[in-house]
C-alpha cells in the first residue's frame, strides 16, 4: 500500500463520487476508533484476567504475531493522522514500508494458528476446525490487500478497501467481546447453527463493512464498485468460512491435521 487511507494522492474515481466530503474528517477518524474498541475490549480483558492468574506465558511466535497485527492497526492510525496534518510525502513513504508488514503478517497468521491448534489439540479448548476461521480470514484479507495496492492511484477506493481489509482482522476482538453477550440468544432464536456463528463470528465487522457504503450513500448519493466487489468479497469469505467450519468433514480432516502435528 503506498498510501493507507489518502485522501490526497491523485485519484480516478469514476465521476459522480466526489474523492472528500466535510464529514470524512470525523467518519474515518471515529470507525477506526471503533476498530480499536474492538480489540481492546476484546483482547484486553482476557489478557487481563490471564495475567491475575499468572497465565501469560504464551508460546514466542503468539507475542510476534499480536505486536505485528497490532502494529497495523497503529500504522493505519498513523497514516489517518499524517493526512489530516498534510504530511503527505511521509504518508507516502511509510505506505511503501507497510508493504513489508503485510507480508509478515501473512506468514506470522497461519504459524500462530496451528501453533495455538496443536498446543491446545486434546484439551477442552481444542477446536482445529477453527483453522477455517483463522485461515480463511487471511486469505480475504490477502485479496482486498492486493486490491487496495492495484487501486492505490484511485485513492477514495484504495482506502475503502484497505478498511474492508482490516475489518478482516479485528473480526476475532469483536467475536470475543459481543459473541458471548448475544450468541445465547441469537441460538434459540434463529434455530440455525450457521446464521448463528455467522452472526457471532461476523455479524459486527460485516455491518461495519456495510456502514462505509452507507456513508457515502448518504455524503456522495453512491457507491464506488469497486467498494461492493469488495464486499462481496469479504461476505463470501464470510460464508465459505462458516460452512467450512460446521461442515463435519471439514471437523475430521482438521482433528486429523492437528493430531498429525501434535503427534497424537
């Protein structure tokens, strides 16, 4: 990503969507914050409670992996505030220097999740079927990444899509913080395994996916396209995730994979 959310580098936006708008200066500003709350209270308290009970001692490659994903959403934040300051050269050069991030994080994901997966495979926590969470969330992220660097020159795109590619991140803070609050209710009421863990897993970062083409529905009268590929994107990777996860050959393959690694 050359530039992570510019709203200043030249664009080519289709015409009829105007590149800024008066209100971005607090929308972008306050949806990443959003982002924030949902690590934070998502992370945080658990981290905490380990803490008290002397629970923190995680394999190495989990602390790398959590100080790179959260160094993303520090870099995303940084970039917001260099253009609001017009630092737009740094913004530009420090864009360049994420792309070497990506690729960290790219590797760091799939170590840290069989990592977890076999550390935990026999005990109650052990789900390997969870791998399709873990991984199919990269692969999402990967495409809309991708996108975002092939779309840099159209900046009003470039950044829809670089937040699409980050709520693909920040999903697991907000399954840990709001899924255990309407996941017992959400199961009885639906009758449906499926729309339920897709409602705990997703339900929030997708309607925030849905928020951003909202906004400008509502400051630019449209959507870009290439902002409802995206999403189309990020809602099948959603889905494919799901079945994946519930689909009883999918379970045995992954009890299989992780038992092999684990050596039982």
């Amino acid at each position: 990503m050359t530039a992570v959310l510019s709203n200043d580098m030249p664009s080519a936006p289709r015409p009829g969507f105007k590149p800024r708008h008066a209100w971005d200066r607090w929308f972008f500003p306050i949806l990443i914050a959003v982002f924030w709350l949902g690590i934070v209270m998502g992370f945080g308290g658990d981290m905490m409670h380990r803490a008290q009970l002397g629970q923190l001692s995680f394999p190495l490659i989990i602390h790398v992996h959590a100080v790179a994903y959260v160094g993303w959403m520090v870099l995303l934040t940084t970039q917001l505030t260099l253009i609001r300051r017009g630092k737009i050269a740094l913004h530009r050069r420090l864009g360049l220097a994420s792309l070497g991030l990506v690729v960290v994080m790219l590797i760091l994901g799939p170590m840290a999740a069989f990592t977890t997966q076999v550390a935990r495979f026999g005990q109650p926590a052990s789900d390997p079927a969870f791998l399709a969470i873990q991984l199919g969330g990269l692969v999402s992220f990967s495409g809309l990444i991708v996108a975002a660097i092939l779309n840099r020159a159209n900046s009003p795109l470039h950044k829809r899509l670089v937040l699409l590619a980050t709520l693909t991140l920040v999903d697991a803070g907000f399954a840990r913080w709001v899924g255990p609050i309407w996941g017992p209710v959400l199961g009885p009421a639906l009758h449906s395994p499926f729309w339920t863990s897709y409602l705990i897993y997703y339900g929030v970062t997708a309607g925030l996916m849905l928020v951003i083409g909202l906004y400008d529905l509502v400051t630019r009268g449209r959507v870009l396209p290439g902002y409802l590929l995206g999403l189309a994107w990020a809602y099948g990777w959603h889905f494919a995730i799901v079945a994946a996860y519930l689909n009883p050959a999918w379970i045995a393959f992954t009890k299989a994979w992780v038992a092999g690694m684990a050596g039982g």
